[in-house]
C-alpha cells in the first residue's frame, strides 16, 4: 500500500508547477492592481495564480481552497 505522502505529494508538486508557470508569465512585465474592499491592493498576478493554484489543487487533490484574493465589486 502507499503512504499518503508519496501519493499526494506529485500532486501538489503539479499544482504548484501549475502556479509557477502563470507568475513566470508576468515576470518583468508591468501589471494591473485593483483593490478589494478598503486599501487592500491585489495584482492582476495575484489574481490569475490564485486561479491557476486553486483549479490545479482541486484537480490534483480533490478538493476546493478558500482565498481572499478576490476583488469585491
């Protein structure tokens, strides 16, 4: 049988594959930055990585993270 952490362990390596390869997409490049609710700034970068974190965690470990990087409207 195997251990919980040589299986899950690939999988959050691939999620956070996944988020790296979307902040390699912004280095050196200039980036929009919106504010959530006050003086609570949150990049355009913060934004599509949480995403990128976020859908690559649900798909390779099942289950859905909870993040404040959302801009409220």
């Amino acid at each position: 049988m195997k251990s919980i952490q040589t299986d899950v362990l690939p999988r959050i390596e691939e999620a956070l594959r996944a988020a790296a390869e979307v902040l390699n997409s912004f280095a050196n490049n200039v980036v929009n930055v919106q504010f959530k609710k006050g003086d609570d700034p949150v990049t355009e970068v913060d934004t599509k990585a949480d995403k990128g974190l976020t859908s690559a965690v649900a798909r390779t470990l099942g289950f859905h993270l909870s993040s404040s990087n959302s801009v409220q409207e």
